[in-house]
C-alpha cells in the first residue's frame, strides 16, 4: 500500500473547524489515515489502549481526528509488537511511530505565539544544556562583578545573594509565560479537535475518569497491565514506574515552592527554612523522584528499540529529561553546601538550571502531558455519548 499525496479535508464530515490550519494532510497524517484504516478493518488490538477504541467510533479520519489520536496514543508498543501487518508485512504497520511523528506537529501547529512552534523541532539536549550552561554562567559572572561570588558563610540565607523580588520577578515571569503559553496552546489544541456540541458535556464524571487515567499513567500498562515494550517484545513496567516518579517528584518540588511562598508571604517567615520544615521535607521527597525518575527514563531512551516512536525527537526527550535530572542535582548540592562559602556558586548555577526549565519548557517534551490530558479529556467525553456509526445501522 503506497502513501497517497497530501489530500484536503473534508470540513463538513462531522468535525470541528481546525484552529487557523489549512485543511490539508500532511505527508505524516496520510500515513496515520492509512494505518487507522488497515485497524479499523482488523480491530485486533481494540482493548489494547484508548486509541483503538476511539478509532472504531469513526470510518474516516480527518485532520481533527489524526490529531486527536495521535496525542491519545501513549506509544506504550505494545500494538507494535501484537500487529501481524507490522514490518516486513507490506502493509507496515507502525502505529506508535506514526502516531509520534504527527504529535509534534500538533505541538508545532498550536503552539502560541505560532512563530515559536518551531522550537519544538531544535529543542533538543545541546540546547537544553547550552541554555542552562549559558543562563548559569550568566549569573556567575553577575555575581563575580557584584563581588559576591565567595561572600563566606551565611547560613543559606540565599537573599543575601539575589534580593527576593529580584528572584520572584524573573522567575514568577518566566513561569507565568510558560504557563500562559501551554494554556493557549492546548485551548487551540482542543478546540482544534472537539465539536462545539461536545464542549457542553464534560461532565464532572468524564473529567474525573479521565483525571484517573493521567495520575495513575493507566494506558502506560500495554492494554495488559503487564508494561510497555521498550527494547524488545518484553512487557515491562519501569517505563510506567519511571514516569511516575518524574511525575510526582514535579509535583511535590512544585508543592515545596508552593508552601514556602505561602511561609514567606502569610506566616513572614523567610528562608532559609530548617531541614525538617515542611517546605525543606517537600523538596527532598520531590527531588530524590527527579533523580530516580529521569535517570530511569533517560536509560530506557538510550535502550529503546528505533522502531518505537519517532527517532528524530529523541533529542528533545533527553533534553527534558536532562534538565529535570540536573534541577534535582543541583538542588540537593545547594541544600547540602547552602551553609558553605560555596553557597552564591551552587545557587547561580541551580537558578541558571530552573530558568533554563522554565524557558524551553512551552516548546519542549513538558508539552505532551498537557497535551494528552486533554486527549484523555475527549476521549472519557466521546464515551459517553451515542456511537453515530451505531446509530446510524440501526
């Protein structure tokens, strides 16, 4: 089966407008279109993951619905592996690798402002590393000329070093900028992807389903609940326990900042705080999961078979995971020498790791969590409503 030249969209066949995007398949959406094709037919790996369920709810697939599938899919492998189309079949059948080449380019497509979409596609470990190393050299050289960089001991009062709203403007803006550009894009994204009439029902029973499916990375188990394929046909499970510890190793850092700004601003208490503060406790629970985590993740990229997901973005999945691996080290080495004369050196260079973070992350692999949350999102609402090729039979 050969590919077809890209080919227009029909607009009228039951889907949303897209969000500003010429209504054309591009080379790598042909190719999804083709293989959901040859998977409708077979319907083999149906209980596998949310994809195949979603793709039986449809007989065509435009531009929305290739979109919508391609960020559902967890590229866990584990169709790869089942498929008897897959290579050397002539069909060559490849589900998690087409799926992956097309989710970047939803990133790319929806991305705000739309002329730094491009980021996503150089947004790779040389530049997650060149922007740290440059952000922390940066901050070094300020504290050099201020003569700060070896100001002795000071009992990790880190202020005393950058002013605290110093601190709280370029990094709440760098933050608030991140955020505010994830939050544009994937509004695109979903408006790109859901009818209007299908907004109107997202119940809180969908959103709690589909809240489920991310907090507990439930497609991540194969369709088996043994695992993910990763360097061979093997299940296993470390791709999933790995994810979760990144996951949650954010989320209790995030909770760290988060009590030690309401500390600061409700209680005026500054830092530095004790070690058994609970802002300190925080941070070290968080920060042994982002060095776990990412260190488990990184391995597994190193390992995994080519033909899993998309080559060309491994660069941008390892400079995600780098910077979340380097954010934890140098923030444990600061906690333990924060009391040292090494303490305005080990800060310059964790801040120039966090900026870095906050900087690459709208254009980089942080996108494709929030990305998926919203597919899940769609896909717990579709559930729920009336199948319209069912109805249409009877």
């Amino acid at each position: 089966m050969q590919l077809r030249e890209p080919i227009p969209v029909d607009a009228s066949a039951g889907q949303c407008e897209p969000f500003q995007l010429i209504s054309v398949l591009s080379l790598d959406e042909v190719e999804v279109e083709r293989q959901m094709t040859i998977c409708n037919a077979c319907r083999y790996c149906e209980g596998f993951c949310a994809v195949f369920p979603a793709m039986t709810r449809r007989l065509e697939f435009a531009k929305a619905d290739i979109h919508y599938l391609a960020n559902l899919c967890h590229n866990c492998g584990a169709c790869l592996h089942a498929c008897q189309y897959a290579a050397p079949h002539e069909f060559a059948v490849n589900v998690p690798q087409a799926m992956a080449k097309v989710r970047v380019d939803t990133y790319v497509d929806y991305a705000w402002p739309a002329t730094l979409g491009s980021l996503y596609r150089r947004n790779g470990l040389t530049m997650a590393m060149a922007t740290a190393f440059g952000l922390a050299l940066f901050l070094l050289l300020t504290l050099l000329v201020s003569g700060t960089l070896l100001p002795g001991r000071l009992a990790g009062d880190f202020y005393a070093i950058f002013p605290h709203n110093t601190l709280a403007l370029m990094f709440g803006g760098a933050f608030g900028f991140a955020v505010l550009a994830l939050g544009i894009g994937v509004r695109r994204f979903w408006k790109g992807i859901t009818p209007a009439e299908t907004e109107a029902v997202a119940t809180g029973e969908a959103a709690l389903e589909a809240s489920g499916a991310v907090l507990t990375l439930k497609y991540l188990g194969g369709g088996h609940g043994q695992g993910c394929n990763n360097e061979s046909d093997r299940f296993t499970l470390w791709r999933r326990r790995f994810h979760h510890l990144t996951f949650y190793g954010f989320m209790l850092c995030f909770a760290a900042t988060s009590v030690a700004t309401l500390y600061h601003y409700l209680l005026g208490a500054a830092a530095p705080y004790p070690v058994l503060s609970l802002p300190v406790l925080l941070g070290i629970a968080g920060g042994i999961g982002l060095i776990i985590g990412p260190a488990g993740l990184l391995v597994l990229n190193y390992r995994r078979d080519p033909a899993h997901g998309d080559v060309a973005q491994r660069p941008m999945d390892r400079g995600f995971i780098a910077l979340l691996l380097l954010i934890s080290l140098t923030g444990f080495a600061l906690l333990i020498g924060r009391d040292s004369g090494a303490m305005a050196i080990l800060l310059a260079v964790h801040l120039g790791v966090v900026m870095a973070f906050f900087l690459t992350m709208p254009y980089g692999k942080f996108a494709h969590g929030i990305f998926r949350s919203a597919a899940l999102l769609k896909h717990s609402i579709e559930k729920r409503q009336p199948d319209r090729l069912k109805l249409g039979s009877e």
